[in-house]
C-alpha cells in the first residue's frame, strides 16, 4: 500500500501519523512545498511576541523528527503540480534540486491548506507589507521587528488573527492601529459583544480605525503610509494584511475533484472527495453544520486535525467519520476570552429559524471570592424547540469553560430547560451556585 | 396565600426569593433558629483563613437586608418544633423571648438543612474540638486562632471539607495534620486518582495519617492530644470533626413526611413530599441521580440553590421541576482543581453496568503555550451502549472546564465517539488541538 499525503501542517502530520499507527507497513510519503512542517499555525502570534521562547516550540516536528518519530517519507520543497486520479498518479517538482518526478499512490491524501487574501491595493508591492501564516512568515516579522526596529504596525483586518496580531505587537513595543472595512472588529460576533472587545483594545492602547479600508500604501521601497478611503492618513513602518484565507483547491481542481460551493473542497463524513481514493482535510476541505446539516467551511486547527485522523484512519482500511462542526471560535485578545459556537443570531434567521437571544451579564464565581470578573453570555434559542443553537460568551475567566460547555448542549440538542439542570460543578473558586450557564437557560426559558 | 419557609440557608432563601418574584402578593414568613440567614456554607473555609476578607461578604444578605430586597417576614432565633399537616399549622419557640407561637400556612417549605456527624469518642467534649457548618462556626474557629494562637490542627476526615479545610488552616499559619479512617482521601474519587491529591498534599506540608481512626482525644479542658486506633499519638491545639452530615429530618418525620432510604425528606421532581402542599429542599432533601434514576442524598449547594427555586416556584402555584443530579463535585486543594461526576466505576459496577474505565495524563494546552500543566482524566464508559456515566478530573488548570463538558455529556447521555466529535473550543492558551476531552474519547473509544 502506499498512502501519499499533499501538505504537512496540521491536517496532513495528523493523517501521516494516524495512518502510521493504524498501518505499519504501508508506505507513506509527505509533499510539502514549504520547508517547514507540522508547526502551530495557531502559536505564531506567541512566537512573534516572545511568550512562546523559541521557535523549535512552535514547531512541533522538523522533518527530521517527523521522519524518525513516524516513519513517514517527508519530502520538504516538494511541489505537487499534478493529480491524475485514473492513473492514481501525481506529478511533482523538487523546487531545490528543480527538477520533477512522478508518484503512484494507492491513497492520496490532500491537505493544501489555505493562503491568505491579498487585496490589489496600489501600493501592496511594497516592502513590509505582510501576512502571517506560515512560519516562515512568523520568521520575516519577527525579523523585522528585531532589525528594523520599527515604532507602528498598521494591521488591515480585524478577525481573530488581526486581533490576536494586535497583542502580538503590543507586546513587542509596537504602536498598534487596526483598520477594518466593517462597522465592528470580529464580523463572527455580535455587534454588542464586539462592541466589548472593542472597548478592551482601546482600553490597552490600540488604535482602531471602523467601517474605513485602505485606498493605498506610499512609501519609498518600504510603506510608510497608508490613506484610508474615507480620506484617513496612517504612518506605518509595518503592515500586516490580515482579511481573510482562502482555500488552496487549485490542484484538485484541475484534477476533476468536485468544490463545494463554498469553494472549499466537498467531502463527505469519511472525508472522501468525489474521486475514489481520494481524501481532504483541514483547511482546504468544507465541513458539515451540526446545525444546518450544510456544507460550511470554517478552517480552524482543531477541525484540520480532526478531519487529518479520520482521513488517515480511512486511507489505511479504517471506517471512521467526522460529524460536522459547530464552527466553535476562541480567542485570547489581551484579557479578554472571546469566544462563540454554533449559529449567531443572524446566520439562524437566515436559515429560517425563529430566535430568540438571551444576554447575560454575570460573575464568574463566587462575589465573596477573590478575583471576581464579570462574564457576558449571549445565547440562541430557537423558538419552536426551545433548543439553544447558538452561543458567545467574552469574559477575563472562565469564558473558556462557559463555550465549551454550551458547544457540548447545542452538539446534544440540550434546551434552555436543560441548561438549568445540567449539574455542572459549584465550589467558590469555580462558579456560582446557579451557574451562568443555568442564568443563561433561565432567562431563555422565560422569554420562550 | 400564605408561605411557610422553615430554614434559612440555601435552599430556604431560594425559594423564598423565587416565591416573592413569583408573587407579589403572597405572605412569606422565613423561620430560622439560628441568627444568620443566607450565609455561603461553601465560602466559610475561605472566610477563616481571610481569603475571603470580612464575614459581611460570606453572609450574602442579614436577615434585615433579606427583609428590605424580598419582603420576606424573616423570623431568626425561631425554631419551628412542631408540624401539623392536617391543621396547616406550625408551632415554634422564639429563642429569644422564650416563647412560643403558632403559624397557620398554605404552603411549607421545609429547608432544614443537615448537620455535621459528631463522633461518640472519647474526649469529645473537650474545648477546641469543633465542627464547621455554619458561620457562627467559622466565627468559633476564626476566634481560637485569633485568641489563642494555636499551633497544630488536626482535622478528622479527609472528605471534600475537611482537605479544603487543611488548606484553610495552612494558610492561617496553622501546622495540620489530617486523620482518615479510609485508605484513601476523598472516598469519592478512585484510589489512584486520590494518591494525586495525597501527594500534592504532603508537597504543601500537610501531614496524612490514612487508614486509622481517632481512638481518644485526651487534654485539661481543652484538647492536648489524641490517642489513635493504631496507637499514634499526635499533639495537637485544634481538631476539627469533619466526618461527614446527616439530613436533619427530625421535624418532618414526627409530622409524618416520608423519609427516603438514603435518611434524607423523599421528594419527587417537583420538590413536593409525600404530605399535600408541603415541599423539601435542599441539604434535607433527596434527589434523583440521573444515571440509575434512583433517589440519592447527595448535599450540596448547587442542587440545594435550584431544588430551593423549584419549591419557591411551585409554591406559588408554577409548575417547575428539578430533575435530578449527577453528584458533580468540585473543590480546590492548594494547587490543584479536583472534580468529579456521574457514577464511579464501583458504583456503576454495583448498579450492574458492564464498564470500561479510561485514565489519561494530558497536557492542559498547547505545549509552547505558558505555565503548561499536566491533567489527569478518568472516564467511566457503559460497555453496551459506549455511553460515558462517570468521570474523575484533576489538575493545575482547566480541571474545572473539563468536568463541566464531561458532566453535560453525561446528562446528554453522549458516547466515547460523541466526545471525540463535539466542537471544542480551540486556541493555545485554552486547550490542544485535540481536547483531553476528544482524546478520552478516543482512548475509550478503542477499548470498548
């Protein structure tokens, strides 16, 4: 047998290693582009910063490693160019030695990930205009920062990673300006629970610009301005571009493999694309809404590793599935948890569901316990079942605990009757004696 | 309308603050023996080691402020020594006046609490041997160590109370030593995941005497020393009896309430006892454990807090219920989080499932991540069905979140396969890419 996998991140390391352990004859064969492999995607803006020491911390494996720990033929600078699934064949170029080659696989594994929008913006060209996803984009901004020495960082975006960014950089010394096209930061949220983290950014010195995008980048060589199209003029000596990833399906495109229409490449449970032996994972692949029952494509590193174990479980005889996601977020922006899972209030309506939403503002434990923070619940409810099929919740502690939680009622089809009795874990340290998650079905229950 | 509330702790205020939201009109009248109401029984071990900094914030509201916000006719120093179901009636004795009085009800609400287990040993009488249940316990204790400036404490019982007690006592500078007559600390948890707890207490100073019994306590008026089953002796200034509550029950049962076979007041989901219009709640109470359906006596604020609600509601004629509990338990030890859920593997054994049981050491987040630390899980899994019915967490951090997704699986009746499938919420500070929670999954997932 012989499994090839197309991308070594977080999907593709997880079905090299899943399918190792399930098989230990098969033969397996990694091509990634980059040079780098199985890194944290989701640690480089604590790399960046320093609160992750080194590096080889963010990378989990080097290729060396990986090779030795799972026996799996990695092939770093290795650029698949071609799929031929009725010839079960794929064609690939060695960007170091430049030269090309085939490989006949029994099971082909794609995991290409995603890469990062890049708006045609004049100016774009210019030096010190970045993005961060790779760790060898990590490697340039943290370069810069410690040669060039730089005072502000511009970051255009402000979804989870421009705001994790916005710490990032605050940590490094930098002046921080966010400038986001929409009329609030994180578009996933609600406009009111947005409206917290924005307080909370401003609040630890970043700058934030709403409801304005970028017209241009000027400088010479290196940008050092930015003008806004609502007429804003932003000094920079750093920017990073951080709108959005789109999926990298280009290669199974080509190959007759069938795209989702969320442009993403469609699997089924098993994670098999329309061609036989043929499997997707991770970023580059659509999952099912446990809610909606549709495609959604949602691409996060938790859901790319899930997908990665099942596709190498399958690739070597197993018969194991991923259900689907509830598009489950967290984020650390400074002090705050902010986080959300399920369908906000607008996605269900548009969906055709009748909601109500419920918002609480509650302690996080005891009032008589030391440390005492306030957590802000926002919860879902369909108004026909009484269900919960969305939630967020932003808060210095236990916000964490709280999405989890409500992740888990909404994957088991609780109700706002059953978040009350839920018997969840009360000492002083932890909760209150009615949990914020009991307050949440409380209030919901009345309303419904 | 006229409400009838005999307690006035957790429970007893619950439902008279339910009751009055419920009705504006209805006449409330509260009767407490003791001269505190609505104190956090949970928050008095931080109260006596100043954690908590002063008594007004475990007293969560005096009987006059109780009056003021809930216009509740509070009656301390009243004890209620006599029901008269046929009659609607109750006899009381005003402490303080030494006299006694009648109260005709509609409905009553019995909210009597329970009370510590004193031991029948010799010595007992002693000074210094005290119990902690209520504030003016905490008071009595806070007073010695303030007065007396004792040295050595020894607790007897290594329950939940008695370890957060140990910590209480560390904290106040106190030298403690804790006697347990099982082999074990916290006969609530699995051997091997009690050993982590006991470990973690000896590397804080705590002194352990496990498997031994106090045969005597000997000293001048006050306790000096204490003579044990196996013959140690141990000096001490202190002891504090911590072996474990009875339901008080007394009052219902000369009125001819039935008591259940667990010694708590019978009660079925709606808080309703056996006699017409009369409800129980809290410590005095049974609940239904939600796994073998059977009543359970399980006291515990939590539960105490909504069954009090539940009773409160339907008293003024709502129809609410409290469907039962999981005997979820948590508490802090120094340093560690311990929690647990469901059945235990023996208990689950004793009530004829065929189980697997599944422990797992894991990280609690992303290795790169700061102050990394490691968590123990322990699943308890229903062979047949692939259910998961029980589970222990102990650890650093994230302890608490882990036993809140466990306990709602086990109440959504989740399997080993559902764990690995919710949509956790993942960032590095938070969680791995794959959740303890997935991972437990998975592990039970193969051995099943």
């Amino acid at each position: 047998m012989k499994i090839a996998i197309i991308g070594g991140v977080a999907a593709g390391t997880s079905a090299a290693a899943k399918a190792r352990r399930a098989d230990s004859n098969t033969e397996i064969v990694l091509f990634e582009k980059d040079k780098d492999i199985s890194y944290a995607g989701c640690g480089l803006p604590y790399y960046i910063s320093g609160v992750t020491s080194t590096r080889d911390k963010v990378v989990i494996n080097t290729p060396e490693e990986f090779i030795k720990k799972y026996e799996v033929d990695v092939r770093v600078r290795h650029e698949v160019t071609e799929i031929i699934p009725g010839k079960k064949l794929l064609k690939y170029k060695d960007l170091d030695q430049e030269k090309t080659g085939e490989y006949r696989y029994d099971k082909l594994i794609i995991t290409t990930g995603a890469s990062p929008l890049i708006p045609s913006i004049p100016g774009i060209e210019l030096d010190n205009i970045l993005q961060l996803r790779t760790v060898g984009d990590a490697d340039r901004i943290k370069n810069i920062i410690e040669d060039q020495n730089p005072d502000k960082v511009t970051i255009v975006g402000a979804g989870l990673i421009g705001l994790e960014m916005a710490e990032s950089f605050k940590e490094s010394g930098l002046e921080v300006t966010v400038i986001e096209k929409l009329p609030h930061v994180l578009p996933q949220f609600s406009a009111d629970m947005a409206e917290i983290v924005e307080e909370h950014l401003k609040e630890k010195g970043v700058k934030l610009i709403l409801g304005d995008g970028v017209k241009e980048f000027t400088g010479n060589k290196t940008v050092k301005k930015i003008y806004s199209e609502k007429g804003q003029k932003i000094e920079t000596d750093l920017v990073l571009i951080s709108i959005g990833i789109r999926p990298n399906v280009e290669l199974a495109k080509k190959a007759g493999i069938k795209i989702g229409k969320t442009g993403a490449i469609a699997v089924n449970k098993k994670m098999e694309t329309s061609q036989p032996d043929i499997y997707a994972a991770g970023d580059c692949a659509e999952s099912i809404d446990l809610i909606t029952e549709k495609p959604v494509w949602v691409p996060l590193g938790s859901t790319a590793n899930k997908q990665g174990r099942v596709a190498g479980e399958n690739a070597t005889g197993g018969n194991y599935e991923h259900d689907g996601i509830l598009k489950t977020g967290i984020t650390k922006i400074f002090d705050l948890t902010v986080a959300r899972t399920g369908l906000s209030e607008k996605e269900a309506k548009e969906e055709g569901f009748d909601v109500i939403t419920t918002k609480i503002k509650v302690a996080n434990h005891a009032g008589y316990y030391p440390d005492l923070e306030m957590l802000h619940l926002k919860g879902v409810f369909d108004k026909k079942t009484g269900r919960i099929i969305g939630a967020e919740v932003i808060g210095k502690t236990g916000a964490d605990k709280r999405i989890d939680v409500l992740s888990t009622a909404i994957y088991s089809k609780l109700t706002a009757r059953d978040l009350f009795q839920i018997d969840l874990a009360y000492a002083p340290p932890y909760s209150t004696p009615k949990d914020p998650i009991a307050v949440l079905g409380m209030v919901a229950e009345k309303k419904l």
